[in-house]
C-alpha cells in the first residue's frame, strides 16, 4: 500500500519578510485604539467569515485580531502571487495557493486541505475583493460543508472599532435557512463603507 500523506499540523517558523510585514502592519494596528473580542473554537480547524469587507483596510485589521486572538489563520490566493520573490512570505503569512482557471475546482481542493490539516483556520471574504457584487459568494459555505467544520463569524465593526471572532455555526445544508442566522449577527456590523456592501 502506498504511504499516507503526512498530515500538516503547523506552519514552519516565518521568513524574514514575513515576520517584518506582520510586524509593521500588527503595530501600527495596535495604534488605531481598536479592541479585540472573541474566542476562536477547538478544534481549530474552522472557516472564518471575513465580513463585512469593503475595504483593504480590514485586511490590516484582521491581522492585527489574529495576533492578538493568537490565532495563525490562513487564507487563499491566487497561485501567481505565489512566484518569487513573494513566495515565501505568501505562504509565512498563511497564504494558500489556488488555481482559479476552470479546470480546477477551489472548493474541493479546501475540503482537501482541511482532510489533511490537524489545524487549519482558512479566512474568506463572501464579498470577494474587486468592486460590488450584489451577493456574498456561496464557495465559503460549501467549503465548511463539505470539509464538516464549523463557520466562525469573524467580525469587524467601524463603528464601535471592534474586530475580532463572533459566535460558531456548523453548516446545516439548508443554505437559505443558515443566511438568515448569519444576517442576525452581521446585521449589527458596521463596515468602512457601507454603500460598498454586500447582501447575505
């Protein structure tokens, strides 16, 4: 029989771009007199709703909850950022590569990655990343269903100036019944730019 995939348990010790990228941007989120909140579930294999997300911004934000959550979460990109010299610290700030051309299928290579994983938290924005789209984006949902972990509403609130983890929800498959309870909580979430975003 051949042999078992080795199972990845955690990230190896970040290179030094990496650890001067989350160094600086961890500081200078530390400045902004934000609070952060939240308890992040065991085991700590999760997805994690990035929302709102209407700015690039949130992204700093949520770093800066992560390390204060102590929490190494990951999150997807596409493989061509992934090339020198970027490579290495894509990966050490927990960067997943993706090949989003037709011929691949991103949900099924997640629930591969959670198969394999002993921890792995993975961060989605359901909003996507470029402009206004009227929906949030269903591949979060079906990644959490599929791999069989939980959805953890990760939160950011401008208003209040509060980022950080909301309550868990394990994905039922009745998508439209899940939304609403999802829509509950995001319903109090203030973003950067609220004309930006996005209906459940």
């Amino acid at each position: 029989m051949p042999a078992a995939e080795p199972t990845v348990t955690s990230r190896s010790k970040p290179g030094w771009l990496a650890r001067i990228i989350r160094w600086a941007l961890v500081a200078w989120f530390r400045q902004q007199g934000w609070t952060v909140q939240g308890t992040a579930p065991h085991p700590r294999k999760f997805v994690v709703i990035a929302a709102p997300h209407t700015s690039n911004w949130d992204f700093v934000y949520f770093l800066g909850a992560a390390d204060g959550l102590n929490l190494d979460l990951s999150f997807m990109g596409k493989d061509s950022l992934f090339r020198w010299p970027l490579a290495r610290a894509m990966r050490d700030l927990g960067g997943v590569p993706v090949d989003r051309s037709a011929r691949h299928n991103v949900v099924d290579a997640m629930i591969a990655e959670f198969a394999r994983r002993d921890e792995f938290m993975l961060t989605i924005a359901p909003e996507g990343t470029r402009g206004q789209v009227r929906q949030w984006k269903t591949g979060f949902y079906h990644i959490a269903l599929g791999a069989g972990v939980p959805m953890v509403c990760g939160m950011m609130d401008y208003r209040r100036k509060v980022v950080g983890l909301g309550p868990a929800l394990m994905a039922s498959g009745d998508y439209e019944a899940d939304m609403k309870i999802l829509a509950e909580f995001y319903r109090s979430c203030t973003p950067k730019f609220p004309d930006r975003a996005t209906a459940l």
